[in-house]
C-alpha cells in the first residue's frame, strides 16, 4: 500500500491497541504502542532509500528483504527495543505484540496489490502478488480516516475500529470475488488461458489484465465489468546470443528480469549501437502506452552505453535519464 494509508493502518492499530487492557490502563504504555504501531507499519517500506541509489537498486529490493519473515521478526522487536529502552517502566510483551502486529500488517496488506512482496522469504523468492487491491484504495484509506475522526471527537477507538475491521475484513472478500469473476471472463474468452495478472484501479469497475497463454500475451481492462482485449504479444524467448548475455549483466535489465512476469521486448538496430527495451505488460494505461519499461543501449564492442529502468511516459525522458541517470559513462 502507498505511505499515507500505512499511516492511517499504524493509527488505527493504535487505537484498536485500547482493548487490550493493559495498554488501555497504562497512559505511558499507550504512548509507547501508538508509537511503535506508527513506526511499525511503516518500517519494511524504510529500503526506500534505495531510490537515492539507482532504480534498479530500488526495483530488485523494495518489497523484497525487508518484507521477509526474518525482517518481520527483526522490524517489530527492533522498534520495541528502542522505545522500551526509552520508557523502561511498562510492560514490553505487550509493547512487543503491538508494534510486531503493525509490521505484519504491512506486510499482509502489500500482498493484495498487483506489485506484491517477497513476503515467503526465505523459504521462496518468489513474489507474491494476489492482485485485488489497489496500491491507494480510497475506501481502505477512507474508513480510517472516518475511525481516526471519530476518535479524535470523543469515540472509544477500540470499538471504533473494531467495527471498521470488521468492515474492511468483508471489503477484502468482496475484492478477492470481483477478481474471481474477471478470472472467469477472461478465461471465457481466452481458455488457453495459463496466467492472469490483475491490477486493479482506484476506480471499483475498472481493472487491467495481463495474459499469458502458450504462444502469446494478451493485455485487456475491465471496465464496468466488461471485459475487452486490447493489445496481443507474440510470446517470443529473449535472444540467446551473446548480445544478450551483456544485456543480462547490466544491472538495470537484471532488476526488471527479477521483478516482470509478463513482458515484451523489441531490439533496435542503429549505426554503432543496438537497443534492447523490455516492457512490462501489467500496467497499460489509458494513453495506450506501457510505462513500465527497462532499456539498454550497446556499443558495437559489447559494451553497455547507457541503461534505465522504470516508470518512462515520454520518449523525451527516456532519453534524458539513459544519458544522464544511469549512464557508466556519465559517472
């Protein structure tokens, strides 16, 4: 989920804390839980430093590592150390669960978006993306806005989000069944059907669909319920040459390779280099464009000019961040 609605989750984890009563008779002990559930639900989103770095540093660990069961362990008694070694005066296990519970919580709801986690590591690498949830869902983020007013105007917070929970638990079910129904449309009209990727919008009716079937991809949206195919992909094999081989090395072709199931990808031939472009089919837009995209560009001696990977929507910025973001040649 996007940071705002991490936010509100850790708040809202704060508030329902209260039932617990421990936290609710100890005003110091609620200080130190609404704290660690705030800083807990943001903590395995801190690899966003990486962007500092490069894109590709980004795209290969975001939601990776530090989404993993070892590191959801690790985030929540790590915060609770800290803040106990603050206030040593309350009672840690109960510090403990809370701040734990926000992290998981995180981690749980960033597996329902279409972009997923590394959430099985390190038993699998594999990312797990269940696709029913946007990255901003307003009625998420809107319930707890609703909770954290009513809070804030004088009503009991553990009951308040309880009953928002509990709301928000039969929203989840609702989403997971509307995939359901455009899993089966899609399979009506494609029965050769071997994996569909769902992205949903901000907007209820509207979603985007990647296809793979045998010998080809297929991109399609879903709007109010009806579903039409848009784009079709020869499923083609990368060339296995030794152009290639350099391409794979480049950090920023190898990122996109670890994080795109369904891509295409086109090679231009120009006076003395050649260009590789990957691009990821999961996120059509309404500009009939593919903004999820990895480039690199090769010199006739085999050598990587300049590389990008990332959210492109013009070819204008592309160019420019080939030559001066990720450019060897720049550094």
């Amino acid at each position: 989920m996007d940071t705002g609605t991490h936010i509100v989750m850790g708040v809202a984890l704060g508030g329902l804390a209260t039932l617990d009563p421990a936290v609710h008779q100890d005003p110091v002990l609620f200080n130190a839980v609404l704290a660690g559930t705030i800083l807990g639900s943001q903590a395995p989103d801190f690899d966003t430093v990486l962007k500092l770095r490069n894109n590709a540093s980004y795209l290969r660990n975001h939601r990776g590592i530090t989404h993993s069961i070892p590191a959801v362990i690790l985030w929540g008694l790590a915060i609770s150390l800290l803040l106990y070694m603050s206030i040593p005066d309350i009672s840690f296990l109960h510090l403990w669960l809370w701040t734990g519970g926000a992290v998981v919580l995180h981690v749980f709801v960033d597996v329902f978006n279409a972009y997923g986690t590394q959430a099985y590591r390190p038993f699998t690498r594999r990312w797990v993306a269940y696709g029913f949830i946007n990255t901003f869902d307003p009625f998420i983020f809107t319930m707890h806005a609703i909770g954290i007013v009513l809070w804030l105007i004088g009503f009991e917070p553990g009951i308040t989000f309880l009953v928002i929970y509990s709301i928000l638990a039969l929203y989840y079910v609702k989403r997971y069944m509307d995939k359901r129904r455009i899993i089966k449309q899609v399979k009506e009209e494609i029965p050769d059907a071997q994996i569909i990727a769902t992205s949903p919008t901000m907007k209820q009716g509207f979603w985007r669909v990647a296809i793979t079937a045998p010998d080809r991809f297929c991109v399609g949206k879903v709007e109010n319920w009806q579903l039409r195919l848009i784009d079709e992909f020869e499923r083609k094999p990368l060339p296995d040459n030794e152009l290639m081989e350099v391409a794979r090395e480049d950090k920023n072709i190898s990122a996109f390779l670890s994080f795109s199931p369904v891509f295409t990808w086109e090679v231009n031939l120009y006076d003395d280099f050649t260009e590789l472009r990957l691009i990821d089919l999961r996120y059509h837009n309404s500009a009939q464009h593919y903004p999820f995209k990895a480039v690199v560009q090769i010199n006739d001696n085999h050598q990587v000019m300049s590389s990008y990977t990332g959210w492109i929507f013009s070819e204008q910025k592309l160019q420019r961040k080939l030559f001066t973001d990720d450019n060897p040649s720049a550094l």
